[in-house]
C-alpha cells in the first residue's frame, strides 16, 4: 500500500518497503491486521465495471474506510488523498461498514463459557470481583449533513457528532456497543435506552453468586462506571 508524495493515493498493493510502522501511521493497524481485513471484506465490496468508468478496486475500497475512520478525516480531506470523489468516499464507508458487520459480527459479545472465566478472573485479580467489564461513552464526530437531523446532534462549534457507549474487558475487547444517539443526550439517558441496560435488567448478563464488594454492596455482576453513569445495581462506580 502506498501514498505518492503530497499525500495523493497511488495505488493499493503490497510493497516489500511498506513496513508495520507505515500501516501504523496511515491505518493505526498492523500490516497484518490489514490484509486479514481486507481479504475478509474485499468479496463483499466488489464493483461492476461500466462503460463510465472504472470502478475503485476492492482493497482500496477498504483502505479508505479504515484510513478515514483511522484519521477522523472530513470525507473532502481524505477522498482527495485517495484520488476518488466525496460521493465515492461516502459509498466505500457503508460498505466497508457493512461488510465488517456481516464478517466479524460475532466478534463483539459478551463473554460466555471459558471467556467469561477468562474476564471474571482478570478483574479479580485487580481487585474487583464478579466483575464483568467497564463502560464509558465517548463522541464520535461527523461531517454535517445538509438533512442533518436537529440541533441535538451539534455542540457550540456546530460540530455534529454522535455517543457511542462502549463495554470493554481488560484487554480492551469490545464486549458491547451502543450508539446513535445525538450528543445532547446524557450518558444516563443513552445506558437506559440501550439493549445492555434491557438484558441486564431481564438478568441475561449477571447471573453468578453473590459477592459482597467492599462498603457493604452485594451484586452478582456488574460492570465499572463513572460517575455519569446511573445507579444501578450492575453498574459500580470504584
């Protein structure tokens, strides 16, 4: 894979010089973290030829969505460094999006079975136990759309941006996602209106023996919050 100088996409292909570091720089990503990715995705990005123009090839198709989500880059800014028009651009995301859903749709869950032990045990260890994972929202920041749907969805720089809610274990593996909603909203809205808060309160997610934590609480599982986060019985703030 590799850029022309000034920024300007070449072409996508294997170079023996394109080392991990240059894949770190461009994707935040391992050359072979990228290669898995793109071979698992690029059946599912294909284009037609027309007698218009010659359709962008797969693996760049692929590049581009991980580049721009990689780089937070505005769709004018990072199209032009690939050499394709914003409309391309906005195509090669929904797809690329897509296509890792239907790919890697298992690989965000909630652990079960050996997995779970896994995580239960290596929050133990550091001290807090039954406990399952942390949570935490964060924005993700969007190009303004003409159709934008109200002012919910921007701050006072009139910057657009959604929450996404974010359960993680120790090692950083997305356990569960949950965003969509404008940046108005607060975390405790967003947790309560998430399918985590359903299947915790319908007692889908924490069902081990009871523990009693330091200060008294009892809980068979929960996982870490903040102080945004409401007060519920499996979310602990330390």
């Amino acid at each position: 894979m590799r850029w022309r100088a000034g920024g300007t996409w070449e072409d996508l292909r294997v170079c023996d010089d394109a080392t991990d570091d240059y894949f770190r720089e461009k994707l935040r990503m391992s050359r072979r973290v990228f290669m898995e990715i793109s071979e698992a995705c690029v059946p599912h990005v294909q284009r037609q030829v027309t007698f218009y123009k010659e359709p962008l090839q797969p693996e760049q198709i692929v590049a581009y969505a991980l580049y721009r989500w990689a780089t937070g880059e505005s769709y004018d800014n990072s199209t032009s460094s690939f050499g394709t028009g914003r409309t391309s651009g906005v195509r090669a995301v929904r797809d690329v999006t897509a296509a890792i859903l239907r790919v890697y749709g298992e690989k965000i869950s909630w652990p079960t079975g050996v997995w779970k032990q896994v995580v239960l045990r290596a929050f133990l260890d550091k001290g807090f136990p039954n406990c399952h994972g942390a949570i935490d929202c964060t924005y993700i920041y969007v190009d303004k759309l003409a159709n934008a749907p109200s002012e919910n969805y921007f701050d006072r720089k009139h910057r657009f941006f959604v929450i996404a809610q974010v359960v993680v274990d120790l090692d950083l593996r997305v356990l569960d996602v949950f965003v969509g909603y404008p940046g108005s909203c607060h975390n405790i809205r967003v947790i309560q209106l998430s399918s985590l808060s359903r299947r915790a309160e319908e007692g889908l997610l924490f069902c081990g023996p009871p523990v009693t934590l330091p200060g008294g609480v009892t809980t068979s599982g929960y996982i870490l919050g903040d102080n945004g986060d409401p007060p519920y019985e499996w979310v602990v703030v330390p």
